[in-house]
C-alpha cells in the first residue's frame, strides 16, 4: 500500500509538473504571439509611414516640377515678349527714318522748286532788261 502510496504520489507530483510546463509553455507561446502582433504592427505602422513619406516626396517632386514648368514658361514669355518690343521698335524706327527720308525729299523738291522760281524770276529780269 505505501508503493501504491507513493506510486499515487509519484504520478500526482509528475501530472503537476506536466501541468506547470504545459502552463509555461501557454504562457511561452501567448508571449510570443503579443510579441509577433506588436512586431506586426510595428512593421504595418513603419510601411504606412514609409509610404506616406514616399508618397510627400513624391508630390514635393510633381509641384517642384510644375514650378519649374512655369518658371520657364514664364520666361519664354518674356523672351516672346522681349522678341516682339525690340521688332516693334524696328520697324517704328524704318517707319521713322522713312518719314524722315520723306521729308528730306519734300524740303529738297521744295528747295528746287524755289530755285527754279528763283531762276525763271532772275531769268525775267534779265529778258525784261534785254
């Protein structure tokens, strides 16, 4: 009877030291399972970020490359703009200088005519004393 005693014992110690490893096991395994799902998220929260941050650079990039469009627009602009004063002032200047010709004729033609009148009258004048 005490073998069986102790047997009894033997087996009771035994299932409770199977209990505690199967508790710390549970225990073990539940840890590891909190630890993977925060490492899990960890990883989900850094791609969001990643990702948001990848998705700023990359509107910083797109308005950088709008700015930089309309800096040179705005600069062929002004080159057009500068292009067409400078042909405008051209041809104002031809214009100019075709008036300016025109008159120098007109004030010729009318020095020529007041010579010939000159002439005809001095011409006159000396028929008239002959």
């Amino acid at each position: 009877m005490w073998k069986e005693n102790e047997r009894h014992q033997q087996e009771e110690e035994n299932r409770k030291i199977l209990e505690f490893a199967k508790q710390q096991q549970t225990r073990e395994s539940n840890r590891m399972a909190i630890r993977r799902a925060e490492e899990e998220a960890k990883d989900k929260v850094r791609t969001q970020l990643a990702d948001r941050l990848s998705q700023q650079q990359h509107e910083r990039d797109e308005l950088q490359q709008i700015r930089d469009e309309l800096a040179w627009e705005e600069e062929e602009e002004q080159n057009r703009l500068r292009e067409k004063a400078e042909r405008e002032r051209q041809i104002r200047m031809r214009i100019e200088l075709q008036e300016v010709e025109r008159q120098q004729l007109q004030i010729k033609a009318a020095k020529r005519q007041a010579e010939r009148e000159e002439d005809d009258k001095f011409r006159q004048q000396m028929l008239a004393k002959f």
